[in-house]
C-alpha cells in the first residue's frame, strides 16, 4: 500500500487515473482538506492531467498517460499535500443556495411504494421509515430537522448535477439512513435522497438507492441552460457550496414549477463563507449567521 | 446528408470523447471500441477526431443524399450497399441514394461507421459524443431514431484524397473471440477484499451478463469476500461499502461481492462500493466487444505495462493515420 508522507493512501487506476484517499472515515475536516488539495492541484496546471475529482474524503486525477506518467504525479500530490496541511482552521468560500422542497410529496411516495421489496420495511414509506430509525415520533420531526440545518456539498458526482451533501450539525445529530437493499430502478427526477450521513437531489429520472424524502421543486440539471442561473454551466452545484433546504407545500410547488418552465425562475444564492473553526466551536451560531442573509 | 431508416439497436455518435469535467460527473463518453473508431476514420482520411457512429448488436439503415466515402470496422457484421455485400475494414463509394444496410453482427459488439468529414452533430463541452444517460450530445442526446437526418462534416486530413479501397493490413485487424483476456492494474480499494478472494479475481472466469451496456458490464462468477471489519463513519453497513469515492473509468467493484461491475466511458463517475482495481486503457475497447454469455480472464498487470501497451497502440494508430497519406 503506497502513502504520501502525511499518511494518505495512493494507488493508480491503470495508466490513466491517480486515486488519493485522505482518511476512510467521513469528516468535515478532511472534506474542506480534500477541497483545498484539489484547488492548490488546479492552480499548479500540471500538464497532462484532465480531471481533477474531489469526493467526501479522497479524490482522484485523470490524466493522458503519454503526455506524463501517472508515476511523476506523486510528487506533486506531496507538495499539494504539504502546502495544504493539517489544520481545523480552513475557510473556504462557498454560496449559500435555498433550495425549496415538498417533503412528503404525492411523487416520491408513490415511486417508493412500488419498491418495497427491496427495501427494509415492507410496509412504512421511506419517510416513516427515515423518522423511526432516526428516534423520531413522526415524519414532521425528520422534516424539521432536515430542514433546519444546511448541508454542504462534499462530492460532486455520480452523474451530472448530483451532490452529495453533510448536514453542518454535530456527528451525534447526523441523520442516518441505510441505502436500500438492492437500488430501485426508478427514481422521478428532483426526487431529495438521503443515505448514509448524505442528501442528494437526483439530477434526472433513473435508478437509485437512496431514501426519498420528498422532492425539489427546481432543478439542479438544465443541458438547454433553460434558466439564467445555468448560463455557463449545465449543472448547478459546485464542491462547497451549501444548501438550505426550505419546506414548501403543494401550491408552491406548482408556483415554482411554472416559473421553472417559463425560464424566469432564479435562485436565492449568496456568496458567503464556510468557516469550520466556527462551526465546529458553535454550530448553532454557526448556522444562525450563515443563515441571516436568507432572512 | 444521410437519412436514418431503421435505426438499429442503439446506434449513437461518438468520438474520442469529453474530458475534463469528470469533476461534474460527466463521464469522458466516446467510442467504446476506441481502435475500432481511429481506423474507420483513417480509412476515409479523417481527422482523428471526426465522429462516427457506433452501432450495437444490430445496426442501422442509412441513406446518403450524396457521393459519400465509408468506411465499416469494429464487430464482424454482414453490411450491404444497395443489395452488394461491402467489405468491412476497408473505405467504400457510396453513391447519392445508395442505402447501406446493416443485416447483423456475427462477432463482437460494436461496429463503427465513419463517414469522409465526420457525422457533423453540434459539438458540446468539446465533444461530439452521446451520453444518453443525462441526455448530452450527440444526435440530440439520444440514440438514433428512425426519420434522423445527420449531416456530413468537413474534418478530413489535409492531404488525403476521397477514394475507396484504402483497408487496414489483415496483421492489425482484431479478432473478437468469445473468451478474453483483459489486463488489470490491482489497487484502489483492493485492500478491502480477502486474499483468497483477490486470487479468485485473478483466476477464476468471469461470464458478461445480459446487463451490460455504456455505462458498465456486470459480469457473474465466483463471489469475493471483503475482510470483515466496523464500517468507517459514512461508509455504510456493507462490508464492500466505503465513503463514497471516485469510480476511475474501467474500475471494478463488488456490491455486496456478488456481481462485478466494469465501468466503461459513460461510467457514473462515483459511488459508495469499494473498487478492488482497473481494466488498462487499451483493453477497454477489448471487453467493449464482448457480449453475454462471452467469458472474461482478468489478468494482473504493473502500472509499466498498462502505460507501454497505451504507448504501442498509439503508435500504431498514428502509423495507420500516415499510411493512409502515402
């Protein structure tokens, strides 16, 4: 097993990938130290090198082999891993971007129920089922502690549009949920998943093995650059930036989605920080100030 | 212009792909069979990076509105040309009207037809490869369908002429067999399985199922024990379970160690299973031709090997490329 002199594991994915994992265990530290390797790696332009992928805890390089052997990438990562040490102290910029949500919706409900076969409980939706393996007494409890706290995006991938993200609450309050069984084989587009320690939204319909909470009302995909927030790229998030999920009903759902298929619907988004010394010394002032701004 | 009439299985555009937004989850995309593509450009004398179309298991029926340079390669299919057999691996003049038709694919996959100037769809991120799955690129991010009209592009090589005729030495021609080797790097996350377990990976054969498609091959066989252990915070239950992490393209993993899955270029670019290695560059396009109930050996290979054999196939690509200048 190769290590770079900080302890961090490497190992080649053949001639055309480099595969870095920080620790094995999910940490915010070690996202925001990935996150910040992966920025130094950009800014360093190493020729050659095509992809640099940040996940959780590891990220990974590809790159054309007969422009640079993946073999003198090492020295690289060491110098990237150097001026990047080990610190609690990151800051990183970040946007805040509201997200509005119909927990509990008439959509996802229906999908899951036609899974449950492959699901742990064959007779609670994966709401119910969420709430009371997270010591809820109903599934208004999970709503309000899904919502009440932001999440931040720590692994931007799967398919296009797709971000895992870690609700800024401590490890003791993490809501938790195992994946299902076996993946179902279809999931409605802007269908909001969570499992392990992570939410997504599902960028288009398809399969998946997360629980379904509820569903956007907004997209996080648009490959027409239908709305003007998705002007220069087809996918809206981006590593770091964090997500305020806000409880909507039915009507403004329908409010929303019109504006959505009329191209005149933006976002509430804000550049701001993520200050991991400050939320992990009081993640409830923490949250409070990053969340002023959205009133 | 040519018009599509039956479609064929899933016939898409490709080329030699999308780089550089892995990062987005958008997969490199572009021709499975990546040898297969090169030359069916070079025998119309086009551009490296020209596209084509890829066809699978059944192929399409086109028409050409005009005189047309073709060329056939990849899977060994029975083509016709307004009824006249056409030989594969070697530029043909299609006349204005003619039809190819495509009857069936015998060995192999994927077939790949290059068209003299390239399959002119819109070029998106750099590229002008279908990914179906998020629906980007290509003939409107989608496979071909019956009534497409595709035009002709203008990507030919400086230098070369339009003629029939041009073909590949029958030394450089593959054979597709029904039992491969295919060349892995161990690593990744192979510390996870048992040693038992990676000498079972490495000598025990693999059979392609039925579900194998762009995105990945799922194989049967002998199923791979994980090491026990506490799953790491994050991870999940599963003992093949980890954080979520980066899927490198041709990386195998083993859901709850039963199936393997091979990722291939419309890969998900990431996920929450443990990978146990990856399939060399050059032999992606070697288990791109394999269909179920097609066996597979995985052999183990250096770091040094998967690079030399992505060096001596460029090399060839790049001298079949000048040939077809002399």
């Amino acid at each position: 097993m190769s290590r770079l002199s900080d302890g961090s594991r490497f190992s080649f994915g053949a001639d055309e990938f480099v595969f870095v994992e920080l620790t094995e265990e999910m940490s915010l530290e070690q996202t925001l130290r990935v996150i910040a390797i992966t920025t130094d790696l950009r800014g360093a332009a190493v020729t050659g090198v095509t992809d640099i992928c940040p996940a959780h805890v590891s990220y990974m390089l590809r790159l054309d082999p007969l422009v640079i052997d993946p073999r003198q990438l090492v020295e690289h990562l060491e110098h990237a891993h150097d001026r990047c040490g080990q610190t609690s102290d990151l800051v990183i910029r970040s946007r805040l971007i509201e997200l509005p949500v119909f927990y509990d919706d008439p959509w996802t409900r229906e999908t899951v129920m036609r899974f449950r076969d492959r699901h742990q409980s064959s007779d609670l939706n994966d709401l119910e089922y969420c709430a009371a393996e997270n010591g809820f007494s109903d599934v208004q409890g999970l709503i309000d502690a899904h919502s009440g706290a932001p999440f931040i995006a720590t692994f931007i991938g799967f398919m296009p549009g797709n971000a895992e993200s870690y609700q800024l609450v401590p490890r003791e309050s993490q809501l938790q949920a195992p994946k299902y069984l076996r993946p179902r084989t279809d999931t409605p587009a802007r269908a909001l998943g969570h499992g392990g320690a992570f939410t997504t939204i599902y960028p288009v319909r398809g399969a998946g093995g997360f629980q379904l909470l509820g569903r956007s009302a907004v997209p996080v995909f648009d490959p027409h650059h239908r709305l003007d927030d998705f002007e220069a790229k087809i996918v809206l998030p981006r590593a770091g930036d964090i997500f305020k999920y806000r409880p909507i009903g039915m009507e403004e759902y329908w409010e929303i989605r019109a504006q959505v298929k009329e191209g005149r619907y933006r976002y509430t988004m804000h550049e701001t920080s993520f200050d991991l010394a400050g939320f992990k010394a009081d993640p409830r002032l923490h949250n409070q100030r990053l969340l002023e701004v959205l009133g | 212009m040519i018009a599509v009439g039956a479609p064929g299985l899933f016939s898409t555009i490709q080329d030699r792909g999308r780089p550089g937004y892995y990062a987005m989850g958008v997969p490199p995309s572009g021709a499975l069979d990546s040898f297969a593509h090169e030359v069916s450009n070079a025998l119309v004398g086009n551009r490296r990076e020209a596209a084509t179309i890829e066809c699978t298991f059944a192929g399409p029926t086109l028409t050409f509105d005009e005189f047309a340079i073709v060329a056939i390669t990849g899977a060994a299919a029975e083509v016709y040309l307004d009824g006249m057999r056409v030989p594969m691996w070697m530029s043909q003049v299609v006349r204005a009207n003619q039809t190819l038709e495509f009857r069936r694919i015998a060995t192999g996959a994927r077939s790949y037809v290059a068209v003299r100037g390239g399959v002119a769809v819109p070029s998106l991120m750099g590229s002008r490869s279908t990914y179906v799955a998020s629906g980007l690129g290509g003939q409107k991010g989608r496979p071909l369908v019956a009534g497409d009209t595709l035009d002709v592009g203008d990507l030919v090589l400086p230098g070369s002429t339009p003629r029939g005729g041009v073909d590949l030495p029958e030394s450089l021609i593959p054979s597709y067999a029904d039992a491969v080797e295919i060349r892995v790097v161990p690593g990744l996350c192979d510390y996870r399985l048992t040693p038992q377990a990676i000498d079972d990976l490495y000598s025990t054969p693999y059979t392609v199922t039925t579900e194998a498609n762009r995105t990945g091959y799922r194989l049967a066989g002998k199923p791979l024990d994980f090491t026990p252990r506490t799953a790491p915070f994050g991870a999940g239950d599963d003992p093949s379970n980890v954080v979520n992490l980066g899927y490198p393209v041709g990386s195998i993993q083993v859901p709850s160690g039963t199936e393997l899955i091979c990722l291939l270029r419309d890969a998900v670019t990431g996920g929450g299973y443990a990978t146990v290695g990856t399939i060399i560059s050059v032999d992606l396009d070697v288990i791109a031709q394999a269909k179920s109930p097609d066996v597979v050996h995985f052999v183990p290979v250096s770091v040094d090997q998967a690079i030399a054999a992505r060096a001596d196939r460029e090399s060839v690509i790049r001298r079949i490329f000048e040939e077809v200048l002399c």
